[in-house]
C-alpha cells in the first residue's frame, strides 16, 4: 500500500495519530516486501479492517466472506485516498 502523494501522508499521520501509531507498534520492523507471517498479516488485516469498514478479519468462513471483506477494504481504503496493489492472501 502507498498513499496518494506525500501530501496525503502527511495528512494521514497528523489527523489519524491513533492508526499510526498501531501500524508503526505491530509492523514498524516490518521489510519492504511486507515479510509478515500468517499471525501478523491476519492482526494487520484486522487493524485495517476495524478502522476502515468497522470489522475485523473474517477467520471463518468461505473464500466468498474472505474476497467480500478484502474488496469492502479496498473500496473503503480507495475511497481514503490510498492507491492499492492487490492483497496477496496466504492461507
């Protein structure tokens, strides 16, 4: 995930402290290509769905649950100013 320009960041970091701080505790250490393990992408996907669509990840259910929550989070992150690559999901 980028921002828009370095514009919408800052904007980002002055008015949603509350997010970055989260991001920068659980994924701060994180390397560029993402490097998180299945338990730190569930808890990131999590973090962003609470803040962006008001619900966590959805552990259970099909594949259908899983690409509704991912296609409602990346309307709602779109929708925020952010420009998005395609999640790559493991299971």
């Amino acid at each position: 995930m980028v921002p828009p320009s370095n514009e919408a960041l800052r904007l980002i970091i002055e008015t949603d402290s509350a997010l970055v701080a989260d991001l920068n505790r659980f994924y701060g250490d994180a390397t560029a290509d993402g490097g998180l393990d299945k338990a730190e992408r569930d808890r990131l996907l999590d973090l962003l769905g609470r803040h962006y669509i008001g619900r966590s990840w959805p552990r259970s259910g099909g594949m259908d649950v899983t690409r509704r929550f991912i296609g409602a989070l990346q309307r709602a992150m779109t929708a925020a100013g952010w420009k998005l690559d395609a999640f790559a999901i493991a299971a």
